[in-house]
C-alpha cells in the first residue's frame, strides 16, 4: 500500500524545510539532550525511566529502519536517542552521587576533616563542608552513624585561627536531614544536597576544637575574598569579592535584595562578562608585552600566545571562583570562542553556545534542572540569535557614520539586547522566583559598562598594587564606583512597579514557554513563527493561573491564608526565610500580614479560625497554634464546623472536617501543601509513587538504616507537659509553651537561619 498523496505532499515540504534549516539542525541536540534529562525529572519512577528509555531508542531505530535516508528520518532518530542518553545520563548520575542521608534530627559529638570553607561575612557566620572521620561520632554518649558530607554553620567568632581547608576538627552540632521545599514551588535544598553528596545540614557549637591544622589554610579564594573585604566598607566589599572570586557572603541582604531586584544580580554570578573581561585584559596585556620585542613580533604568531595566555586565564579564573555552573559554561565558551579564533574561524555563534550547554550537561548533568543553567544559556542564547538576525546585524553592525550615530547606534543595540534578555529570563526568574523585574534592561546599561569598564580594572590594579602595599588609593576609587552601582541598584529597586510577584507557575506552562522561545530561537526560516504559539500559550497559562489562597508547610506549623487584606500568616514567630517563601510562593511582594489581625479571624493563643470566600461560597479554616491540648469536646465540634484543619500534631480520628484534615500523620506523607479553593486543587511536595532519591523513603530509610536520632525525647517532654496541665496555672503555661517552642524551632526549623 502506497503513501497517500497528501502524506507524500506534508513529507517532501519537511525535507525542503529541513534542507533550508540543515545548518541549523545541530543546535537541536543540546536542547534534546536537556529534554531527556527533564524527563527523567518528570517521570515517577525506575520502571517509568526503564520504559521511557526504551521508548525512544526503539522509536530511534525505527526511524531509521524506515525513513529511506530522508533528512527528517535521520534528525528524528538522532534526537530521540540523544533523549535517551540525557535520560540515561542524569539516573547514572543519581546512583553514581548516592551517599547516606541523616535519618532525623539529632545533636552529635564528632570528628571530621575540613573540605570547604565558606566565610558569610554578612550574618557573621562561617559555613563548613565536613567529611566525618572514624566512628566516634556521639548523641548523649550513644554511638552514631553520620553521612559522608556535611554542612554546617559556625559563628564567625567561634572559628579558630588554625581552620583551614583539610583541618581535623572535633565539634558538637546540632544536625538534621536537607530539608524538602517548605512547601510547593520553594528551593528544593533536599535535590541539590543529593547531587553534591551532602547528607546533613545544621549549626555547629563552640568550640571547635583544631587536633590536626590545615597546611594550606583556608585556601587561596577565601584568602583573596578576606583581603578584599577587608580593603573595602559595606556591601561594597562584598560586590568586589563576589566579582574576584565568586564569594558573595559579604554582601548584605537589604544590598543583595536590592541587586535581585534591579535586575543587577547577575553581576555578583561569576559568568560571561567577568570571564570575557579577564580573558579579554590578559590577551591585550600578553600581546602588548610581547609586541615590544621586534623579535616576536617578526617571528612568533603573537595572538596565538595571546590566546593560550587567556585560556590559562579563563581556567585559573574558574578555578579561583569555584568552578560554578556559569563560570563553567562561560569558560567552555571562552576555549572555545579562543580556539576558532586560533583557526581563523568565526568565533561568537549559536553553535557555540550549544556546544558549552552539551559540555557541561554532559558532566553535570543535573544542572540543567537549576536557575543558574536554564538563566546563564537563555540569556546568551538570547543575545546571540538576536544578533545573527540579518536585519539586525545589518541596522547594528558597522556603518561609515560620525562618532554620535555611532555611539546612538550603540547605545540603541545595547538597550534592544537588554529587554530581549529580560523577557528571555522573565519565564526563569517567575518559574524559580516567582518575580520578575521590570526595569533591569535600563539599569544594566550603566550597570554593565560600569562594572566592566571600571569597577574591574581598577579591583585588578588595586590588587597588583597591593603587592607593594601602594593600592590603597586605588581601593578609594573601587569603593565610590562600588557605592555608585549599589545607589543605582537601590534606586531602581525602589521604584514604582519596579517587581511583580506571581504565584508558582505551571511546570507544563514553563515547559511551553521554553520551546516556544527556542524554537523562535533556533530556526531561521519563516517557520519560527510558530514557536509563538506555544510561547503565548505557556504565557497566557501562567499569568491566569490563580495564587494558592492556603500554604502549609511540610511540619504544619506555618499556615498562610489569602485573605481579603492579602496572604496573612497563622504565627507571628517565624524566621525571615519563613515568611520570605511563604510571601513568594503566594505571589506577595513584601511581608506577610499576621492572621490574627484581620476581621475575618478569630484567634486564641491555641487556636485560629477564619472565614474565606472562594468559589461561590465560604470556607471555614481551622488551625493550632501552640502544644496545647484543648477540651476536646469543643475542639471536635470545631473540627466538624471547618472545612479545612491543619496542624503540626497528631489530631484525634473524630476530627473529621468537612473536606480536609492536614495533620501531622497526613503531612509526613504529603510534604507541604498548597490549596487552590476556587478550582478545588490540592498540590503537595511528596506524591504517592515518586522514587527520586532525594524523595523516596525507602531508599532514604536504606541509606540511613544504621542511624536513629534519639530526639523522641522533645515529644516526650510535651506530653509530659499536656498530662501536667490541668495542674499548672496559666502563667506557668505561657513559660512552659515559649521554652517549647524555642526547643522545638531549635531542632526542627534550623534551616531557617
């Protein structure tokens, strides 16, 4: 049986399309490597990767068994199997970085060597990266297994002159598991530990004990980062730090906040522009020392030189700053853009930008799920098909015109490529942040020329003059063009509507907005237009998609309620990275308002009720507020009244609210929880069936089989505590529920500092 007509007709125009694309073709295969390693993200389980992976390969094959040589049988087939390899790739590396994880919280005496040092200037603390060694580890003299990695936080004052990197150390901190996102859509810290091996997170106590010093001491990056900080007030030194060495803990977070919001935060992010501008400084300073020679300059190839003289940079500069996501991509570019210059190729292209992305999703695999990847590659993906458009390299390129149109035309091109990298990095930045700037095109006009023209240059000459102890002047000028960037920074920020906050959008309508924005991207012909549909569409879906009106974190004991004020919170005592998420999740810019303060709400000290309309009707929430039992009779009557209960304790089985009960049982099995009362829609962190490691119980308890935090002794105590109460009058209670509360904060909630 022959191919129908109109089959033979659709067929031949895809071959002439991709005929017409075939440059084009090889930029595709990062991008479908990248969608198979969102697939193994998006898929359950083994046996749904297993399937999936046989799926494309097979459906490879047999693209190539019957498409008879066509160019459109052949790139199908290519992309379905690289599919099946970043699949492949990123549950290799699952099992490949699988290490044991803290089974619950605890407080543990143990020995460990150092491998990381992390100064946080700003909230003076300094953060550790340990390796446990031996098996001394101790909870109340009872021998305890650790994890292999652990990170913990120190006051800055209790860390010891002798710690550096590869010290032996013996330490008590208070430990507990990477904790899941809070509550739908937050910072999944629980993912990122299991990809870099940490197993355990917590707050270490004084004192720390040095039994074997560093020879090193704390490296050389946290070495550079104190002299700069050091030579610098404020913030400021924070910002030069952040751009030598990719250390921003010296940043304040009002300043941090304020750069975030500007849009200016991709200057603290070690990536293109500090790369390009320390490749760019070493090949001029190489090739104007070399040229004094009349010797080289007649018989050695000077730019070559030059270039492997900025290679070395780019490398050692990766090195120094900690070889992050960005600095990688942008150092794989830079070798790259190097070595086409070396041949005499064109250097800054789209093929370019692909092959950085499949370098470093060929190693670290599990990037692409993170902000840094997904924003460093829109955004220079962005700038170089903007630029090898022809009508703009056309209107933009080099003109015979007087130095002002020069300079217009400039300023013009600079202004165009900002806004489209905002609205590139606008999806991003609301998918992980749920913010997005409005002004951050403008402020990066003065912004970059700034930081790259001057704050750089001259950071660079103060430190070269340091050497001689003559920078000093040099370090004024660095901190009035630093003080410069943060007025701006601040300014901007503070300007009307200068930040929208939207409510966790959409995975689906991320995924559209992405391939519609590379397939405008990518292609070249008339054809791209299409992509504006499914770009629309991913748009169109996350603006409508409705805040969350209840959130309720993983341990029950933060509620926020959208109220007709706003999002109100059930407790007034919760930490800054509580309310912040909290405020970012439900699509607020700005702090949560106090539950008990708005007129809808009826609140006790153990109690709270309140009334919010959704849907056409009324609905009734109930929450607790504090370890207190209440006369159980009312309690149950107030359970019956409710339509939602949520607390951070077992409830009784006769509290049957009318739709949901959220306790503490419920909870350890949903993780956080997000309700959508107008469409009935009940999100949660945990899913019944999802085996990701860092969400999958069994394989968690496996991991941790050898260690049983003993810290049942917090729930003993409160139940000691209730059965004491109706012998205790009311002013001893109040006492009593702050001492445990504090004891409960302390043990279960250290991630909030």
């Amino acid at each position: 049986m022959g191919v129908p007509r109109w089959g033979a007709v659709v067929g031949l125009a895809v071959e002439r399309w991709l005929e017409a694309e075939r440059d084009q073709l090889a930029l595709w295969l990062p991008v479908v490597l990248g969608a198979g390693i969102a697939l193994w993200f998006a898929l359950p389980d083994p046996e749904a990767w297993c399937v999936a992976i046989l799926v494309l390969v097979a459906s490879g094959l047999a693209c190539l068994a019957v498409g008879q040589g066509g160019r459109a049988a052949r790139s199908l087939a290519i992309g379905l199997l690289t599919a099946a390899l970043g699949l492949g790739l990123i549950w290799a590396r699952s099992e490949s970085v699988t290490r044991p994880v803290l089974g619950g919280p605890t407080i543990a005496s143990f020995s460990a060597e150092v491998e990381a040092i992390e100064p946080l200037v700003a909230r003076k603390l300094v953060r550790l990266t340990l390796l446990p060694i031996g098996k001394g580890a101790e909870t109340d003299g009872q021998p305890v297994a650790l994890p292999y990695r652990i990170r913990v936080n120190l006051a800055e004052a209790d860390a010891p002159k002798l710690l550096g990197t590869g010290a032996v150390v013996h330490l008590r901190a208070r430990l507990m598991p990477p904790p899941l996102p809070a509550v739908p859509g937050a910072y999944d810290f629980a993912r990122v530990a299991w990809f870099g091996g940490i197993g355990a997170t917590g707050r270490g106590f004084a004192p720390l004990v040095v039994t074997t010093p560093s020879d090193t001491g704390a490296g050389i990056r946290v070495a550079l980062s104190r002299h700069i900080v050091s030579r610098l007030d404020g913030s400021a030194g924070g910002i030069a730090a952040a751009l030598a060495t990719g250390d921003v803990g010296a940043i304040s977070e009002e300043d941090s906040e304020a750069m975030r919001r500007a849009g200016l935060a991709h200057l603290l992010s070690v990536s293109g522009l500090h790369i390009t501008a320390a490749v760019a400084a070493t090949m001029l300073i190489v090739l104007r020392l070399l040229a004094l020679s009349p010797w080289l300059a007649l018989h050695a190839r000077l730019p070559l030189i030059a270039a492997l003289a900025g290679a070395a940079a780019a490398i050692g500069y990766t090195l120094l700053t900690g070889s992050q996501v960005p600095t990688i991509r942008s150092c794989v570019a830079a070798l790259l853009v190097l070595a086409a210059l070396a041949m005499g190729r064109e250097a800054m292209t789209l093929r370019l930008v692909a092959a950085g992305a499949a370098c470093v999703m060929l190693v670290l695999p599990e990037s692409a799920a993170g902000p840094s990847f997904q924003l460093s590659f829109a955004a220079i993906t962005a700038i170089m098909a903007l630029h090898e458009h022809p009508v703009i390299r056309a209107f933009f390129g080099p003109h015979d015109e007087g130095r002002g149109r020069r300079l217009a035309r400039g300023v013009g091109s600079l202004l165009l490529t900002g806004l489209l990298v905002e609205l590139a990095l606008m999806p991003i930045a609301v998918y992980h942040f749920h913010r997005a700037g409005l002004y951050g095109a403008f402020a990066n006009i003065v912004a970059i020329p700034l930081t790259t023209f001057v704050v750089m240059p001259l950071e660079a000459l103060a430190l070269l003059l340091d050497v001689g102890g003559l920078g000093r002047p040099i370090w004024w000028l660095v901190q009035q063009s630093l003080d410069a960037l943060l007025w701006l920074a601040h300014i901007v920020a503070a300007a009307p509507g200068s930040v929208r906050s939207l409510p966790a959008m959409p995975t689906a309508a991320f995924a559209l907005m992405i391939v519609g924005g590379l397939w405008v991207a990518l292609w070249r012909t008339q054809w791209r237009r299409l992509g504006l549909m499914p770009l629309a569409a991913g748009a169109i879906w996350a603006l409508t998609t409705p805040a969350p009106d209840v959130l309720v974190t993983g341990d029950g004991r933060h509620v926020a309620v959208r109220t007709a004020a706003g999002l109100a919170m059930l407790r007034d005592r919760a930490g800054d990275y509580t309310r912040d998420m909290l405020a970012e999740n439900g699509g607020v810019d700005g702090e949560p308002l106090l539950l008990a303060d708005q007129p809808n709400a009826r609140c006790s000290r153990d109690l709270c009720v309140t009334d919010i309309a959704a849907r056409g009707r009324t609905w009734r929430i109930l929450a607790t507020r504090s370890a207190y039992m209440v006369p159980i009779a009312d309690f149950i009557a107030a359970c019956r009244s409710a339509d939602i209960v949520v607390s951070e304790r077992g409830l009784p089985k006769r509290c049957v609210p009318r739709w949901l009960k959220l306790d503490r049982r419920i909870l350890r099995r949903t993780g956080g929880v997000a309700l959508t009362l107008g469409s009935g829609t009940v999100v949660t962190i945990l899913n019944a069936g999802d085996r990701h490691p860092w969400r999958d119980p069994p394989l968690l308890e496996r991991t941790a089989s050898s260690f049983r935090p003993r810290h049942d002794r917090f729930h003993d105590t409160a139940s000691a505590f209730r059965a004491r109460r109706g012998r205790q009058n009311r002013t001893v209670h109040a006492k009593a529920q702050r001492r445990e509360g504090d004891a409960a904060r302390e043990a279960f909630h250290l991630h909030e500092r």
